[in-house]
C-alpha cells in the first residue's frame, strides 16, 4: 500500500511539472496572409508583452510599407500599423496553432478580416 501511495506521488509530481518546459506562445517571426482584397506580411519581434515589427500591405496594385507597435497577451494581439501619409490602422486578433484571425480598422478599413499565417 505505502508503495502505490510512493507511486502514485511522484506520477503526480512528474505530471504537474511537464507543463514547465511546453514552450510558450508568442508572435515572433514573418507572418503573412490576405482577407478583404488586400495580402499583408509583417515580421515580429516580442519582448514580454511588447510587439514591434515592419510589413507591407499591398492591394490593388499597391505596396505600402508599415511599422508595427503593440502588445501580446496570448491569445491577444493589438497592433498599431503605421505608415507615411496615412491614418494609423488597428489590428486586432487572436492567435491559434500558427494563425493569427483578425480585422484591420481604421484608414479606410472597417471591420475587414485579416488572416496571418506564420511563415
């Protein structure tokens, strides 16, 4: 009996710390995708909750260039998108198995789905 209850213990205590090791969510790295006539890219870089980044989103011929700033709080993401000449856009999302499913508003865009795959 003290045996099973020995056992038992340390399967327990094995499980509870398998968990430490699992590597933890982030958006580091190229991600790319298109939603609502227009591809997007974007390179990451996360530092704790804080994102920063540059991409382009192309669309109807056009390639604009973008910087990046926000946080990540997985599953969340919030990023600013900024470029010369424009309004700042929000993107907004949510991270799951290596895609980011989100909508771009702000400087013509209103609600539009923006999928991220990363590469």
């Amino acid at each position: 009996m003290r045996r099973s209850f020995l056992s038992l213990f340390l399967a327990l205590a094995i499980a509870g710390c398998g968990g430490s090791t699992s590597p933890k969510s982030n958006v580091n790295g190229s991600w790319s995708g298109s939603g609502s006539g227009v591809t997007m890219s974007l390179t990451l870089s996360q530092t704790g909750t804080t994102v920063s980044g540059t991409g382009s989103i192309s669309g109807g011929g056009n390639t604009i260039p973008l910087t990046a700033s926000g946080t990540y709080v997985a599953p969340d993401l919030s990023l600013t998108l900024s470029s010369d000449g424009f309004q700042p856009t929000s993107y907004t999302g949510s991270l799951s198995h290596g895609t980011i499913t989100g909508t771009l508003n702000g400087s013509g865009f209103n609600n539009a789905s923006m999928t991220l795959t990363r590469q």
